[in-house]
C-alpha cells in the first residue's frame, strides 16, 4: 500500500502522540532496534482479547533492514511473551498476498494458514487476496521443543 507522504516533522508529531497514550489493555506499539539502539521498525498488537486469550499483531520493518532475522526475533519475543507471562492461547496475523516474505517469513514461525479473504486489497493497480495465519500456544510449545 502507498500512502501519502508524511513529513519529517508529522512524523515526529505522530510518535510523540503515541508515546503519550496510556496503556489501552495489553494492546501495544512497541519499536524495533538494533542492539546498538538503531530504529529498523515496529511491531503491535491489537484485538487483545482476555476472556477468549486471543490478540492480533502486526509488523513492519525498513526496507533498508529486511532479511537481517530482526522481524523474526521481534515475533518470536512477542508472542513468548504473550504466551507464557500474559496466558494467552492464540495469536492471529494478516498477510497480503504479494508479501512473500512475510508469508515465509510466518510459515518459517510455524504459523498456519487458516483463510483467504478475496481481493481485499487494492494496490498498484490490482486487487490482491488477503492471508489469515495463526498460531496456538500448543504449536508454538511443541515449536520450542
């Protein structure tokens, strides 16, 4: 998806906003860097549901850091976390189509393709399916071990 461009400025107004807010349940945004303190992106949650044990998430990271294992380890230490200390069961992402790499890049985590939702994105001129993966807290243990 392409969106407008934000400037500079806009977009440190907008991190400072989101920095401000109080917490909204185990909903959150939280940065991605380098273990030298880089910024290479962000990873979310959100749909946190306590009574059901489930929560969506999602991820980006700068083109400029792709294929350097930084989304894979934000994953792996998301939904750990969320598994083992927040006690929840099951966790959900969408992934577009023409994302190949976030495709592998969930079938790699032991993610499981669970639907399709038709032509639910348009870009460039197309419209592309959207992917549902998700992943139980059983797989993900049997996963570690």
């Amino acid at each position: 998806m392409i969106y407008f461009p934000r400037s500079e400025e806009g977009t440190k107004s907008w991190a400072e906003q989101q920095a401000s807010k109080g917490p909204n349940g185990d909903n959150i945004m939280l940065a991605i860097e380098t273990l030298d303190g880089e910024l290479v992106g962000s990873i979310s949650t959100h749909s946190c549901d306590t009574r059901h044990g489930t929560f969506k998430y999602g991820i980006a990271i700068f083109r400029e850091h792709w294929r350097n294992g930084y989304a894979s380890e934000a994953v792996k230490i998301l939904v750990g976390y969320y598994f083992e200390e927040l006690r929840y069961q099951k966790v959900t992402a969408h992934v577009y189509a023409f994302n190949e790499s976030s495709i592998a890049l969930h079938e790699r985590l032991g993610f499981v393709q669970e639907g399709k939702l038709r032509n639910m994105i348009y870009t460039n001129g197309q419209h592309f399916d959207e992917f549902v993966y998700g992943l139980t807290k059983s797989e993900y243990e049997k996963l570690k071990s």
